[in-house]
C-alpha cells in the first residue's frame, strides 16, 4: 500500500508540472 502511494504522488506531481 506504499508503493501505489508514491506512483500516485509522483504521477501528481509530473500532472501539475
């Protein structure tokens, strides 16, 4: 359940830049 987590972030982050 980390893992999904830090893909989610890390593709919101990419989304907003």
């Amino acid at each position: 359940m980390g893992l999904l987590f830090i893909v989610m972030l890390q593709k919101l982050c990419q989304d907003v830049t």
